[in-house]
C-alpha cells in the first residue's frame, strides 16, 4: 500500500511539472501515392527506364512526432526543449534520420534558452540551409517550396547536424542575425568520410553558418553563408595516402526573398558553391575518391517560384536551374561537368485546420559531360572525384 501511494505522488509531482513547462505533443501523418519515371541515357547510346507507383510516406510534409515545451524562469528568461522523430507512416518503420543513424531524436533534439538578448540552442538540428527544424531559414525565405518539391530540386542544401551550437538576435529595425557552428557534423561519421572525432579540429567535419534576415511589411530576404570544414580521410582504400586530409573547404553563399502582391508571392534565390565533395543535384553521386587532383565540385543555382491562391487553396510553381563543374583538375586529365533544369508544380486544399489534401507533378532533366582540361588549374595535389560515363538524366 506504501509502495502505491508513493509511486502515485510520485507521478502527481511529474504531472505538475509538466503542465507548469507548458509541455506540448505533437506530429504529423503524411501519405501519398507517388509515380515516378526515370529514363537513364548513357554516352553510350544506350538508356534504361524505371516507372514506379507506389503508397509513399512524407510526399509532401515528413511523417513525424514530437515533444516540446518550455518554462518561464522570470526576469525575461525561459528555457525550452524539443525532441522530435520520424518515422514512415507506410510500413511503420523509423525513418532514416532515426533508424539508419541510430538516433531516437533524428529529426531534432535540442535545449533552447530565451532571453531579452536572444535566443541560444544546443543539440542536434537543421542547419541555416537544411529546410528542416526551428531553424529553417534559407529555404523558407527564398523557396516557394521551402527545399524544393520532392526529386525536383538541384540546389545545395545543407542537412541536420550534430554537436551544433545556435544563436539568434532579437529583431531590430526588422533585421535579425542567425549564426551556427557543429563541432562534428555527424557523430556516426568514420574518419574514411573525411570526419575524426568530435573536438580534434584537424580531423572533425565541422560546419558554421551564418544568416541576415530582414522583414518589411510584404517583403523578407536572406543572405546567408555556410562552411564546411573537412577532416581527415583514413580510407586506405580510397587515397594514396590513408593520412592524406582534403585542405579545401566547401563554401556556399546564398541570397533570396519573397515578396507578397496579395493576388501572389513570389520568390526568388541564387546560390554560389565551391568545394563541395559531389553536386548538388537530384540523383546524388557517389563519391569515389582517387589519384585524380581536384578541388571538389564549384558552380551556381536558381529558383524562381510563387504561390498564388486558387480556389480556396494554394497553387505553387517553381522552376530551378544549377551549373556545376569539377574544379582544379590537371591539366590533360578529365573533368566533370554538368546542369540540371526543373519544374514542379503542387496544389494543396486545406479540409481543417489540420488535414489537407495535396496533388502535384514535376519534371527534371540533368546532363553530365566529361571533357579535357587544357590548362593546369590545380593548386593542391588533393584527392578527386570519379564519376561513370557522363548519362543524361530525365526524371518526372
């Protein structure tokens, strides 16, 4: 009877703390049937198609849940928490920031201090560019689709980081600065992918990022910046030298904004990168590290996009387009390079608050070339990048 009575106090005093932490539960369900068709053609001449229909999870939202709240501690300071994961609603399973990661909290799980001076959060996040978490904020201002539409993308952006560190200004005159920084990108990460461990700047994949936002009646902007600092790569496999380390950084500038007629919103971005280990396009490249010398891939991206209310729902329209090449290859040797085209188009009706019924299409189109370089233009005898033959990719 004793142990009773006090494992009910003891469940009392947790319920109290969490209605004092304004605690909040809460997800999303996602589903929807999803067609695709690809049609592969290699330099050869040759081509192979793929044509798949089937029930999808996270088509236009990812499926998820989570926990949040926070907790007025007086004098202008609150504390706040959040921890969120996904799973796919289709068969059940955890998602692959959780299962295929090994994390609960894949999607995010940080602690957040509030203050009259700004904002600092810890833990695992989205960064600037990921179009994910609390802190989505490239994307959001400067993507009518806030990351693009499914497969339909062929910009750069970045992902959820852990061990991230960041701070965000109060707004003043309504401008607001956000910056980040990841003392280990990912923690699951082997020295053969570039990253060590986590605090040994020489060999730790770290990331920091910042971002200017402004906010004027109808109109928003971004300009923002993002490096990625590589680490050591111990993959004796694939360098000469297992001790090797790549010493150029991956640096990705950006700058967009929306502006809202009324009748439309339209939205704009432009991207500029360099040192990037693959392109940022939709059918992501392995990277196959060798004796070829290079920098990594550089090159530039578009979008352009609106949403405009139809019907009593919202019709959104983007068209993207990207460039890129490998850079700093020796002169006589190979380099690739390529562009990506992409247009999609999605309506969404809202039945509630909560459900809405969606519908959409896209089609891109990427092309790679290989081509010789005439001139040396490398400045470090780095490790480089290999691709298969050059194919043209059609996807819808």
């Amino acid at each position: 009877m004793k142990k009773t009575l006090a494992a009910l106090a003891v469940l009392g005093a947790f319920a109290g703390s969490a209605a004092a932490a304004d605690v909040t539960l809460y997800g999303v369900v996602d589903y929807g049937f999803l067609y695709n068709y690809t049609d592969k053609q290699a330099a050869d001449g040759t081509s192979a198609d793929d044509n798949t229909l089937r029930l999808q999870s996270g088509v236009d939202a990812g499926s998820r849940w989570g926990v949040k709240g926070t907790e007025d501690l007086g004098n202008g300071l609150k504390v706040g928490f959040q921890l969120e994961s996904g799973f796919n609603a289709d068969d059940g399973t955890l998602s692959k920031y959780n299962d295929k990661q090994n994390r609960i909290f894949g999607r995010q799980a940080t602690l957040s201090v509030y203050s009259d001076f700004g904002t600092l959060t810890f833990g695992r996040m989205g960064a600037l560019s990921a179009a994910a978490g609390t802190y989505d904020i490239v994307y959001s201002i400067g993507d009518a689709f806030d990351g693009g539409d499914n497969d339909v993308f062929g910009l750069y952006g970045a992902s959820r980081y852990d061990n991230t560190v960041a701070y965000q200004t109060p707004k003043f005159a309504g401008l607001q600065v956000t910056a980040m920084y990841s003392f280990k990108q990912d923690s699951n990460a082997a020295a053969a992918n570039f990253s060590g461990d986590e605090g040994d700047f020489s060999s730790s994949k770290r990331y920091a990022g910042v971002a200017l936002t402004g906010e004027y009646g109808p109109a928003q902007f971004v300009a923002a910046y993002e490096l990625t600092k590589y680490g050591s790569n111990a993959g004796a496999d694939k360098v000469t030298d297992p001790s090797r380390q790549l010493d150029t950084d991956a640096n990705v500038f950006f700058l967009g904004g929306n502006y809202d007629f009324g009748v439309a919103k339209v939205f704009a971005m432009g991207q500029y990168f360099n040192g990037l280990l693959t392109a940022p396009t939709m059918v992501a490249d392995d990277l196959v590290t060798s004796d070829d010398t290079s920098d990594g891939v550089k090159g530039f991206g578009f979008h352009v996009g609106t949403q405009v209310p139809v019907a009593g729902g919202l019709m959104t329209v983007g068209g993207y387009y990207s460039n890129f090449e490998q850079d700093g290859v020796k002169a006589g040797q190979e380099k690739l390079e390529g562009d990506y085209y992409g247009l999609a188009a999605r309506y969404e009706y809202d039945l509630s608050k909560r459900t809405m019924l969606y519908a959409g299409a896209g089609y891109g189109v990427e092309s790679r070339d290989k081509v010789s370089t005439e001139t040396d233009d490398t400045e470090n005898q780095l490790p480089g990048l290999c691709w298969s033959d050059p194919p043209l990719l059609i996807r819808a």
